[in-house]
C-alpha cells in the first residue's frame, strides 16, 4: 500500500472510531436483572407467576431462580418455558401465603458462558 | 482451578488460530518466503504448521467447553450440553469444523498457494468468530455491532502479526543452520514486507484497543485499571505490547537495516542473524503474554459491568 493511502486509510479509520465511540450508548455488561414481577420491595397480592426480566439474552438450561419464604424454607416453583431469549418465569406450585419471599436468581449469558448471580425480595399480603 | 483451566483452553485457542491465520497470511503477502521451504520435504515447518495448529485449536475448542460445562454444572462431562444449549457453544463448534476441514485438507493436498489460502480464509473466520464469544458481544443494537467490528480487526491485525513473528522467527532459526546467501535475502526481503504492514497493524490494534476499552472499561470507571482484577492484567497486557513494540521498532531501524547491509558483506550475516534470533524470539514470547493475558480477561468482570 502506498504511503499516502497507507496515512489516508489510518485516518479514516480513527475518525469514524472516535465518532463511533462518542454516539455509542455505553453498553452493558453480562446478564443481570432489568425488571422482575413481582417488583423487587413491593408489596402484592399472591402472584400467579414470577417472571424475571434479563438485560441479555441468557441460556435457559443453565439459567434459574430459587424463592425462598420468610423463614428460609425453599418454595417448590414450576419453569414454564418463556419465548423471549432473556427472561425467566415459573408459577408458585401453590398459592403463596403472606409473608416475605425472596428470589435469588442464577443467569447465564448464551454469549460467553458468565454466571451472574442476585437475589430480591417481595411481600405478600 | 475452574477459572485456570478456562483460561488455558482459551490460551491454546487464540494462539493456535492466530498462529494458522497469522502464516497463512504472511505467505500469502510475502512470496519469497517460499524460497527457504525445502521443496518435497513432507514435514517442512509450513506443513508442520497446518496440521499442528487446526488440531491444537480442535483440542483446545474441546477442552474449553469442557471447563465451561464445569464451571455451569459441576461436570466436565456436560459439555454436550453446553454445546448445544448456548450460543457460545454452537459458535465453537463451528470452529471446531472449519478447523477440521482444514486439517483433513492438509492431509491431503500439498501445502500449494491454494492450501494457503484456504487457511487464510478459514483461519480468518475463526478469528474473527472470538468476537462473537467473548466480551466482543457486550453491547446492543449499533454501539454492539461497533464493538464487534472493532473486535474483529483487532483479532485480525493480531493475527497478523503473531504470524509474522513467528514464521519470521522460523526462518531465522533454520537459515542460521544453512547460512546460505539466499536465506539471508529471503530475510531481508521478509523482514522489509513486514516493516510495511507492521505499522498498519499497530495503528488499528490501538484503535480497535482504544474502542475496546471505551465499552469494557468506560470513562468513568478509569480508576478500576488500577484495582480491579480486569484492570490490572488489561494494564499487563497493555506493558507487554508497549515491550513488543519497543523491540519492533529496533528490528525495523537497527536490524533490518543492518541485514541489508550484510547482504553485500555476508561474513557479517551470522552475526545479525544471532541478535535478530534473540530480539525474534524475545518478541515472539512477549505476543505469547500478550494472548495470556487476554485470556485470562476473559474470565474477569470487565468494569463496565460492575454496579
């Protein structure tokens, strides 16, 4: 490659990088929860279903969430299987009584294979 | 030991696929590096290469799911399912094809332009395809598909330069046996292409870096370079190129000039040979840290990702 191309195409590339760089919307990172129903601190009704909302997509066989009540006794939930790549949902196998639950959620990026881990709680009327 | 065991895997992915584009790439912009091959020699090095590299890359593809299906389930022997569960599985194992079909070619066909090119081209797709199973897939939308690009070229412009390195290397260790006037002028001309692609490769491994960065790091996480465990090896891998670069730019303006030379007094070749061997294989080692490092960011939690 000539000089002058050479200088030309270096050129190019660093503007349309640093513009690039400056209109990108900073990314985000791994798996982690965007937004839960029941909301994480709110207080509901028995909830049918629990559905967790990721910010990527995640690989379900790996993916999971645990709801433990009040006393820290482990409520048995049922996965059904959702459509949408980046979230979980599973149905209490009974109706939940009053009191706290908490969630504690396992995802897994499909994209490198990272686990992340959190938990909320919420409270039942 | 899960976290070192990923971290190996990775390792001997990058450097056998880097190493496979790298060469192919090299042989296809530096014709006379044909001119040292021993000609109907069936293990000269260059074939040595196709066939170590895509089965070093096909272990290593293997072993990395392995560590992964540890890592998720507890079980190495999992890995079946992580492989087709994950899209980061059904990527490697399509890297583990194109590697394959490469090697079942060099099996058969004589290492011709045409073999070379063809592991151009596969080698380069393989490299490239870490961009879609690493940190190269944070980011949505527009700014992913900036990070991605970015990724890609800076696999690539890697790629070629460890290629260069290390057939470079080569070529200085063998001749050095033979000393024949030849080999000299093989070096030289070898070492001139590569003083004009080397500069190309450098600008865009440090803009494609920079962009990296931007999404991996951020602005306002800068501090996290320093203490954190992603910033502290992205800051090793940052001292080891600076190292390679410093010892580039002593073969491109001391060495290479002083070969030239030697090419019209060739009593002085051996002895710029000894101290390029030397300076080759120090580089050579340092690209080697270089990929370590990288392989082991992988495992860490980049700090954009930290709330």
């Amino acid at each position: 490659m000539p000089k002058a191309r050479r200088a030309r195409t270096s050129t190019g590339l660093m503007t349309l990088c640093t513009a690039a760089s400056l209109w990108a919307a900073q990314a985000q990172a791994h798996a982690k929860l965007v937004s839960a129903d029941p909301a994480p601190s709110a207080t509901v009704t028995a909830p049918k279903t629990i559905h967790l909302e990721f910010s990527e997509e995640i690989a379900k066989k790996f993916s999971s969430f645990k709801l433990t009540d009040t006393e820290g006794n482990v409520v048995t939930v049922m996965t059904i299987q959702t459509k949408d790549a980046k979230s979980l949902e599973a149905m209490p196998s009974a109706a939940l009584g009053p009191g706290v639950y908490t969630v504690s959620w396992t995802a897994v990026s499909t994209d490198d294979g990272h686990r992340m881990t959190g938990s909320y709680s919420f409270t039942v009327q | 030991m899960i976290d070192w065991t990923l971290s190996v895997t990775r390792l001997l992915q990058f450097a056998s696929t880097l190493t496979l584009f790298g060469v192919a790439a090299f042989r296809l912009y530096e014709r006379e590096a044909e001119a040292i091959d021993v000609p109907g020699q069936h293990w000269a090095w260059p074939r040595s290469i196709l066939l170590v590299a895509p089965t070093v890359g096909i272990l290593g593809t293997f072993a990395w799911l392995m560590a992964e299906a540890e890592s998720l389930t507890g079980t190495w022997t999992s890995w079946g399912t992580v492989l087709i569960s994950t899209r980061f599985g059904a990527i490697a194992a399509v890297r583990a094809a194109l590697l394959g079909s490469l090697l079942v070619s060099a099996l058969i066909w004589a290492p011709a332009k045409g073999l070379w090119m063809m592991a151009g081209v596969l080698g380069g797709v393989v490299v490239a395809s870490f961009a879609w199973t690493g940190h190269g897939s944070i980011g949505a939308g527009s700014a992913g598909l900036l990070h991605r690009g970015a990724d890609v070229l800076h696999l690539l412009a890697a790629g070629v330069w460890v290629g260069a390195l290390l057939t470079l290397s080569i070529l200085v260790v063998r001749s050095l046996q033979t000393l024949t006037p030849a080999d000299t002028r093989s070096i030289a001309h070898g070492l001139a292409r590569f003083s004009a692609i080397g500069p190309a490769a450098v600008s865009i491994l440090t803009l494609t870096g920079v962009v990296n960065s931007w999404y991996l790091v951020g602005l306002e996480h800068w501090h996290a370079l320093f203490n954190t465990p992603y910033g502290l090896a992205l800051m090793a891998k940052l001292v080891f190129f600076v190292l390679m670069l410093a010892l580039a730019a002593i073969h491109r303006f001391w060495l290479a000039p002083q070969l030239q030379a030697a090419l019209r007094r060739p009593a002085s070749a051996a002895d710029v040979l000894r101290k390029l061997r030397v300076s080759l294989i120090a580089e050579t080692a340092l690209a080697v840290l270089v990929l370590a490092a990288v392989a082991k960011l992988g495992s860490l939690q980049p700090p954009v990702s930290i709330t």
